[in-house]
C-alpha cells in the first residue's frame, strides 16, 4: 500500500474521529429548532408613529430591553430577542407551553399610573352626557360592574417611579392576592404629596389606559409603599407584578406573526424525522447494493459516513460558535434526507462511468479512476446548482426555511467529500489488497436507441396542457390557494384523541360565529385537525372546544398567525428568492457550458416543472406556503442536475465527431444517459416517497411536491430541454 493511499486513509480516519466527537452526544451537540422542541416565535411591530422623534430613535432598543427583562430576568434562559428589519422585533422562546402567559407578558405595554378622581358632581353629570370638562377623562372600572369614574388627564405618579412589585396577600382570611409596590426616593415623596393633600378623595390606578380600582385615600402614605388590588387572580396578579419590575414599554406594540409549537407536535416531528431518515436510507443501502452489488455496498458504506459527517459538521459549527443561530429543525431533518438521495446520485454516476469503462475493456484500477474522472464535473455542477437554490433559501427565508438551507448545503459539500474521496479511496484499498478484481453490476436499460426528439412536438403540446390546466387551477382558487404565510390569518392545529369527524367540528365552530372557517385533514393523520381563521380566533375556539370535549379529547399542537405585512414581505421574498434562483442557475449554466441556448432551455424546463408543481399542488388541495416554495426551489436545483448530465454528455459526443447533427447527438446523449437518469431519480424517490409517507404531517405538502416536480423534472429533461437546444439551433440556422 504505498503512502499516498494511507494518508488517504489517515484523513479519512481522522475526519470521522473528529465527525464523531462533534455529533455524540447529539442532545448536547445539536440544538433543536422552535418547531422539534415546542416553543414560540413572535414577530412585534413596534408603533413607532406614535412617538415624537426624539423617542423615535431608541424606541426599538428600549422596548427589547423592557422584554428581556420581562422574559429572561436571570440572562441565563435561550431566549432570542432582536431586532429584525425596520421597528420589528424577533422574539423565540425554546420550550414555553403556556402560550397565554408568554403572549400576556410579551403584548403588555404595562404602563402605570396613578390620577385623582373628580370629587365635583357636577362635572360628572357633564361628562356622563358626553360634554367631558377640559382636563378630564371619563373611564370606567371593568372589573366593578363598568363603574364610570372621571379621572384627571394629568398624571399624579408615574410608573416609572416604581423600585419593586411584588405578589402578596391580604390578612383577612380570604387570602386574596394584591400587588404590593415599592416607590423609588422620588417616587415616594411624590406619593406622599399626593395622599397628603388629597385625604378623602379617590386615587385611580389606571393600567395602559384601564382603571384597575379607584380607591379612597384614608391618610397620607409616606412609607413608599402602595398596593393594587382588583379582584386578580394569583397569575394575573404574578405576571402584572413581573411586568411592572421590568418597566413600561415606550410604545405599543402589536403582533405582525406569531408560530407556537406544542411540545407534543415538537416529539411526534422529532419521532416521524427520525423514522423518516432510517427508512429512507436503509432502502438507499439495499437498492445500491442489489442493484451494484460490491460497487453498491462501498457506496452504501460511503452513504453512511456521509450522515455521520453532516450531524458532526452541525455540531462542530454549534462548537465554535456557541451562539450559533444554526439550529436543526424539521425541514432541515428534511434536508438531511433529501441529500442522502442526492448523496447516493453522485454514487450512481461514478458506477455507471466505472460501467462503461469496464465495457471498453479498461483495466480495473483504470475504470475507477477514468470513472471518477469523468463524473467528476457533473457531479460538481449538479451539486453547485443546488446550492444556489440553497443559498437563496438561506439568504431569503426564515427560521425552519434557514434550518432546510444549512442542512441542505452541509449535505451536499459531505456528499462531494464522501463520493469523490471517501470511495475512491474504499475503491483503492480493496483493489490493492486484491479483495476487488471485478465490479459486476445489474443494468437497468442495455442498447437503447429510441428517437426522444421526435416526441418533442407531443410533448410541447402535453407541457402546454399541463401549464394551462395549473394556470387555470390556480386562478379558480384565488386567496384560498394561499396559506397564512402569504395570505394571511391564523391556523391551529389540533390533535384529537379519538379522531373526530370536520363535520363534528365545524357544527362546534358554527356555535361561535365561524362556521366559514376552513377545516383540514389528513388521511394519513385523521386524529390532526387544523382550523384556518382570517383573524386571531384562539380563545373563543379553546373556550367552545372546552365546552363540547372532556379534559384530555384534544391537545394543542400549534398556532400559526401571519399579520398582512409580514404576508406581503413573505410573498415577495419567496417570489425574489425563485427568480435569483433561476437566474443564478442560468449563468452558471450558460458559463459551464459557454453556450446560453443550452443554459436557456434548462432554465426554460425548470419553469416549467415549477409551475405544473404548483398547479397540481393547489389542484389537489394544498396550500402554497414556505415550505411550498422550499420544495419548488429544491426542484429547480436539483431538477437542472439530470439536464446537465445530457448536456455533459452532448458535448462530449460533439468533440468526437468531426461532423455531426445535432438531433443525432442529442438523442444519442439521451439514449446513453437514460439509466442514470431514470436511476438518480429512483434513488431520490426512494428517500421523497419516504418522507411523504414517514415524514409526519408538517412535511407532507412539501414531500407531495419534490414527488411530483421530480418526476416533471425527468420528464422535462428528457423531453423539453433538450429538444428546446435543438428548436434553438434551427432557429439560429
């Protein structure tokens, strides 16, 4: 074994010692995103319009350092609270259920004061027929039977006065809880001014604009001290207190986006991926080592590395950069199925190349290294393209999406390393310790010669068909072939044990008003129910489930709400990540190839496969949402992969020939490269199909369309791209 092949083997080694350390144990190595943990993920809009503008400039700023200290006192908790965009804030809370509690901590400006109370009559009646007194303001107590009361405008003490609240609880023998306040030096003077000069009279505690009580002031209190009653209970009492401490937020704020993730759905995701990722990649193992035998099982052994890579390559960016927003979510569970298929394409073209070489009579060790050589560019290539795809996913998504980019691409740079060095290296120790003299394969497809280009015109007229039926089908659903993400609106997701009927449930949502809400079932999940509602519906469909189901029937398993600007920001940057996509993968084309006729029809048959994804999807009944717009992108990177292969190998054909035509080279290009061809795809299924059926509910939309674009994606391959080089270069003539 000479040296160069053992630092091979020593690099190997050493990168899978490495790879091992860094994913083991993989609950402390990966952190898990918001949708496999459970947790919340809110958007605020800050309302800054309503500031002056010196108060304009900080108000982003005060207002993350109000929640901080709101929601993560102690600093040591994994909340992520930032600033995102333009007076947005971005806060995710890992593991919170009570999703009440956050929501009530989080939208509460909690602004404090304390205003005397008309003691005039006379200008109450004035103010109970609708002639307010100047410097008055006419409220009511809620929480006393709607009890008006005429409250000073001006403030008396302000809650930034505050130095302390805390829950306490009266003597009296009901132990009714209150909140007990501690003024600051400043605060306590004034107070006591106040109480001093007004004995008798009564003092409103007024919260973000409600009178919470109204009491009468016996004597002056110069303690510094205050209490707040009202009838809380001790929860409401401790979160008022919690937010009070934290200060008053400069403005208020307002949800733009909110995905809460109950940790029973966060389990079922984690369980459904991980079934997923074993299935699919068993069924990987044994098709390549039925169908390629020994060349199958090197590559099956190479697969297997490949994922050890991926889970090391994740743990060791969370190493080394501990506050690494790089978080394995469920998409991106996804994408590291997703390259297992793609992983194992690149496999397939080295064995077919070895194949062929072998045909030619090269020697073995010759085979396998003229095999890798020449699949050495395609490889490359299909994988750049679908990198690009990845990179506008990362560079315009968010959250899960990012989560599906990253993995995707770690994927695919573990699945170059794994294919081109890891098994030639396996293909060379066995070789030199004369294990392997021979690599005998199946075939699949042997001596076809059928004329595809010939078919173009059918098939323009099927594509056209296609194209005009998904126009049709989208335009017929209008909005509702929207999901939240882009329209819209809320979604809540159920999961009732027994599984009930929709039409059970929507006789329950009529009671309430919301009979025209959309109800939505899966056959393979007929326990999962979701609910989608123009406007946030939450509590009035936990109160009316409450009434009609027992302790236990039903379990939230997430809600989803989108405000109308978070959905137009969203419509248009899926729409500008699809077209920076295509356009990125037709200059790279048009560069590999010098030549933008080939570049164009990909691109064109990439078009194609998007848009008939998309029509069938909304024909069958889903919605277009992020993960949609994930998998049409996956589509058009990895659809492009089999088109560059022909036009690897149409190229090739032409640099044989002195004279040639071109409609003879293509449909030999096509004919020698069908096998692969119909092979990656197979392969690639595999592990979609599994997903689809093992995935879990979440990826089920997003499964359905990688099944379907990447069947369109062979078809277009085959029958649209090329043919469309061919129609471009008569049209040149």
């Amino acid at each position: 074994m000479n040296k160069s092949l053992q630092g091979r083997i020593l690099v190997i080694l050493g990168v899978i010692i490495a790879a091992v350390y860094f994913a083991f144990p993989i609950q402390k190595r990966i952190n898990l995103g918001l949708d496999l943990q459970g947790g919340m993920h809110v958007i605020l809009k800050v309302e800054t319009e309503k500031l002056e503008a010196n108060a304009k400039k900080d108000a982003v700023q005060r207002s993350i350092e109000v929640l901080r200290n709101r929601l993560d006192p102690s600093g040591g908790g994994e909340i992520v609270i930032q600033e995102q965009g333009k007076d947005q804030i971005l806060v995710q809370l890992p593991g919170v259920t009570d999703r009440e509690e956050a929501m009530a901590m989080i939208a509460r400006v909690a602004k404090l004061e304390f205003r005397l109370v008309s003691n005039d009559p006379q200008k109450m009646r004035l103010a109970l027929e609708g002639n307010v007194p100047n410097g008055y303001e006419l409220k009511t107590i809620k929480k006393e039977g709607n009890e008006p009361v005429l409250v000073e405008s001006k403030v008396a003490v302000s809650g930034e006065m505050i130095a302390d609240a805390k829950v306490d609880f009266d003597s009296t023998g009901f132990g009714q809880p209150f909140i007990s306040l501690r003024f600051k030096s400043k605060g306590a003077k004034q107070f006591g001014d106040v109480t001093s000069n007004n004995v008798g009279r009564q003092l409103a505690i007024v919260l973000d604009g409600e009178v919470i009580s109204a009491p009468n002031i016996k004597d002056a209190i110069l303690s510094g001290n205050a209490q707040i009653t009202g009838q809380f209970t001790v929860e409401e009492a401790s979160l008022l207190a919690r937010a009070l401490r934290s200060g008053a937020l400069p403005t208020d704020m307002h949800v733009e986006e909110e995905r809460t993730i109950g940790p029973l759905l966060g389990k079922d995701s984690i369980e459904a991926g991980i079934k997923a990722t074993v299935i699919g990649g068993i069924l990987l193992f044994i098709f390549m080592a039925v169908y390629y035998l020994t060349a199958g099982i090197v590559s099956s052994i190479s697969l297997a590395i490949n994922l050890l890579l991926i889970v090391g390559s994740m743990g060791f960016l969370n190493a080394m950069s501990p506050g690494s927003p790089l978080t394995l979510t469920l998409p991106g569970i996804a994408g590291i199925i997703l390259t297992l298929g793609m992983a194992v394409d690149a496999n397939v073209l080295i064995n077919e190349r070895i194949r062929e070489e072998l045909d030619n009579n090269a020697p073995l060790q010759g085979a396998i290294n003229s095999g890798f050589s020449k699949a050495l560019k395609a490889i490359v290539d299909s994988n750049v393209t679908t990198l690009i795809a990845a990179f506008m996913l990362f560079q315009f998504g968010s959250g899960p999406i990012k989560g599906f980019a990253i993995t995707l691409s770690l994927g695919l740079l573990c699945s170059l390393f794994s294919a081109l060095y890891v098994t030639k290296t396996l293909f060379q120790v066995l070789v030199t310790l004369k294990t392997l003299k021979s690599l005998p394969m199946m075939r699949l497809l042997t001596n076809v010669n059928f004329d595809f280009v010939s078919k173009r015109y059918i098939c323009f007229v099927i594509s056209g068909i296609l194209v005009v039926g998904s126009a049709v089908a989208i335009i017929q659903k209008k909005d509702d072939a929207y999901g939240i993400d882009f329209a819209g609106g809320q979604i809540q997701e159920y999961k009732f044990m027994p599984p009930i009927a929709s039409d059970e449930l929507r006789n329950v949502l009529k009671g309430i008003g919301l009979g025209d809400a959309i109800i939505q079932q899966f056959e393979q999940y007929p326990g999962n129910v979701i609910i989608r509602t123009a406007d946030d519906t939450y509590d009035q469909v936990q109160q009316a489930l409450n009434e009609k189901y027992s302790e236990g029937a039903y379990e939230v398993l997430r809600i989803e709400k989108v405000g109308p600007i978070v959905g137009k920001a969203l419509r248009k940057a899926a729409l500008l990540a699809i077209i920076c996509a295509l356009g990125g993968i037709l200059l790279f084309v048009g560069f590999r190839f010098k030549h933008f006729d080939f570049a164009t029809a990909g691109v064109i048959a990439l078009l194609h496969d998007v848009f008939v994804t998309l029509g069938l999807v909304v024909f069958l009944g889903r919605q277009i949402d992020l993960l949609v717009v994930t998998a049409l992108l996956t589509i058009a990177g990895y659809s492009i992969n089999d088109t560059i292969i022909i036009y690897d190998r149409v190229r090739e054909n032409i640099q044989k020939k002195n004279r040639y035509n071109l409609k003879d080279v293509i449909n030999l290009s096509v004919n020698q490269t069908l096998g692969r061809t119909i092979l990656t795809t197979l392969t690639t299924l595999l592990v979609v199909v599994t997903l689809y059926l093992k995935g879990g509910e979440v990826l089920n939309t997003f499964a359905l369309c990688l099944l379907i674009g990447f069947v369109l994606g062979t078809y277009s391959t085959i029958f649209i791209a090329s043919p469309l080089v061919l129609a471009w270069d008569k049209r040149k003539s």
